[in-house]
C-alpha cells in the first residue's frame, strides 16, 4: 500500500529553531514521516517576501537543513529540500495567481497583519501573493495532508479552494489537501511573556529558548522564566500560564504526563521544577547541537543531499506541471 503523501515547509528566517518550532512542528513531522510519503521544504521564496541579508539568507537556509536532519528528520526517507531549487514552485505559483480573486487574497489574515505591522508603504505584490505560492507548494506534489499551526489553516483552505477551481475550470488535475493542525497543547508561549507564543522574530530574546543556544545561556533563560506568587506546581492555563508552559515543555521532552509532574514536584519550589526542565532541555539540545556542528562542518556533503532531494522533488513537481501547462492551453515546446 502507498502511504499517503505529506507535505509541509518552514522558513529560513532565523540563524537557530526555537524550542516552539521544535515541539509544535519538528517532533510532528519527525513522527510522520514515518507512515507518510512526506516532503518538507525550506521555503526560501517565501522568506524574500520580508527583507532578506542575502549572505544571512544563504547561510539560515544550510543551517535550517541542519537542523531538522539533526533532529530527526531522516533526508533518505523524507524529501528534504529547498524551494528556489525546485523551478515549479514559481511557474505553478504564477498560474495559480491568475485564478485567485483579489478580494480573496486580500482577506488573508497573515496578509493584513503583516501589512499592518510593518506598514502599507513596506508591503509588496510579493506578500500579497504569499498564500498563492503556498498552494503551489501543496498542489505541485498532489500532497493529502498538510500539517501546520492554526496561523496557517487560512492558507490551507485557500489552497483547497484554488485546487477545486483549478479542477472545475480545466479538469481534474490537483488532489484536494486536508489540513492537519498541530495539537493545541503543542503550543509553547515565550519564558517571560507566557501568554503570547514563543516565536523567532519576538522583540526580546530573553524569553525564547534556541535550539543553538549555549547551554549556559538556556540554564539562565529557563531559570529566570516568569511564573507566579502562589509557588504551587499545578498546571493551570488560566490563572499561571508560566508554569502551565514549563510543564508542558518538561511533559513532551520528557514524554511523561503532566500529573506525573504534578505529583513529583509537590510541595517543592518552582526553582527544583526549573532545575528539572534545565536537565530534560539540554538532554534532548545538546546531541542535536553537535549533530548541527557536523553537518554544518561539511558543507559540501549537506548540499549534495538537498540536491539529490531537490532532484527527486523537481520529478514530482514538473509531472503536476507539465499537466497543468497542458490543461491551461500553453502550446508545448517542441
Ligand atoms: P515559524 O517559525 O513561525 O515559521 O513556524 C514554523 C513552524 O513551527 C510552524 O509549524 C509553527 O506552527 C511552529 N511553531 C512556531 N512557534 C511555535 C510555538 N511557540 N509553539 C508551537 N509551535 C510553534
Ligand atoms: N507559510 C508556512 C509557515 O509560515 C510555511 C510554508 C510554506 C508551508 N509553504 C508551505 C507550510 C506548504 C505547509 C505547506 O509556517
């Protein structure tokens, strides 16, 4: 039996992962790979749609590689690859945008709050057409399950609806994708402003655990995360978010319940729950962070593995093309 295809991608916007990515998105794609026919991209022509420094680019974009394989994601299993190195993603993407009404891809929440944070005079045709080159990405490998956060299900269903179009319009072509959202409790918020959710471009670092952090700097950022007067270990989403989110990071690194905390840590200090989470944290980063330093020390190897993958994506992508090429009427070059 084939196994069903997945398809998921992330962006090369930061130098390291934050524990957030590694929980909400690694652990899950680590563990679906295995009884899916998964393709993750790292989706650079996406990143350029906020400004880029073009060596930091190229560099994040290794490093990003680096550090899913290093963390589980298994390039011979899965097909790892770079978006700019698949040409399809662009020619689909255009084609795509022919067929999406500008009302449609105006009401794109990431869209508008982009716009609004960083000002309408700084927003490009590029970040407007953000969602439309998304569902290139999803449709070129006629994927079935698309696993993303909840900020992304907008996106997804865009894609369904283009593909539907697409579809009715010139006939069957696109799988229809189902989106798969991460579970809720994956959910990790930053150690010094627990009710808004860690994140790589968050204003201060203090709060946000990297994967490629030092262990001394994670020691002191785990140490000093912000928890509450009360002083009782209990998990309590509501009324203290600080140690209802160390517990859940302890919990999924641990893999242990969260009552089994609860129970451990009684009647003991929020410093004995944090010195816990220091050891459980750094078990699971270090070997991942030396497994980095070793690919990243063979650049040549790394890149020959997302070329061999970036070839067996452009196979699956210029099939889906060539089709749609020849639904939409362009005359084939002969
Ligand atoms: P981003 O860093 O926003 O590009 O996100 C990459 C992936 O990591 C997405 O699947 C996000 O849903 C996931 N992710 C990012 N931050 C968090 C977080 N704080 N908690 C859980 N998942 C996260
Ligand atoms: N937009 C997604 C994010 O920011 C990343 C992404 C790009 C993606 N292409 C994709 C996710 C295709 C799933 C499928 O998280």
């Amino acid at each position: 039996m084939t196994k069903p295809r997945l398809y998921s991608g992330m962006q090369p916007s930061a130098e390291s992962l934050q524990i957030g990515n590694y929980i909400g998105a690694l652990l899950n794609w680590k563990s679906l790979q295995q009884t899916h026919d998964a393709f993750f991209s790292i989706v650079d022509l996406h990143a350029i749609t906020v400004a880029q420094e073009p060596a930091k680019l190229r560099e994040n974009t290794r490093g990003t590689a680096a550090q899913y394989i290093a963390a589980g994601i298994d390039p011979s299993a899965s097909t790892l690859y770079v978006q700019s190195h698949v040409a399809a993603h662009a020619q689909l993407a255009w084609v795509l945008n022919t067929i999406t009404g500008f009302g449609e891809a105006s009401r794109m929440t990431q869209f508008k709050d982009k716009t609004a944070r960083h000002g309408a005079d700084a927003t490009t045709v590029g970040l407007f057409a953000y969602p439309t080159l998304m569902a290139a990405d999803i449709l070129l490998y006629q994927t079935s399950v698309v696993p993303v956060g909840e900020d992304q299900r907008q996106h997804v269903e865009l894609t369904r609806d283009l593909a539907l179009r697409f579809n009715s319009r010139f006939g069957d072509t696109f799988t229809i994708p189902e989106v798969a959202i991460v579970k809720e409790t994956a959910k990790i918020y930053d150690l010094q402003n627990p009710t808004s959710k860690m994140s790589k471009s968050a204003e201060s670092h203090a709060g946000v655990i990297w994967l490629l952090d030092e262990p001394g700097i994670t020691r002191k950022k785990i140490m000093r995360a912000v928890t509450d007067a009360d002083g009782g270990v209990v998990f309590d989403r509501e009324n203290k978010p600080g140690v209802a989110n160390l517990l859940t990071i302890y919990s999924v690194l641990a893999s242990r319940t969260i009552e089994s905390l609860e129970t451990e840590y009684a009647g003991r200090g929020y410093g004995d729950l944090k010195k816990g989470l220091v050891e459980v944290v750094l078990g699971t980063f270090d070997p991942i962070r030396e497994r980095v330093a070793e690919l990243l020390g063979d650049p040549a190897e790394l890149d020959r593995v997302l070329a061999s993958n970036a070839a067996k994506a452009s196979d699956v992508a210029n099939e889906t093309l060539a089709t749609v090429y020849d639904r939409v009427g362009f005359l084939p070059r002969r």
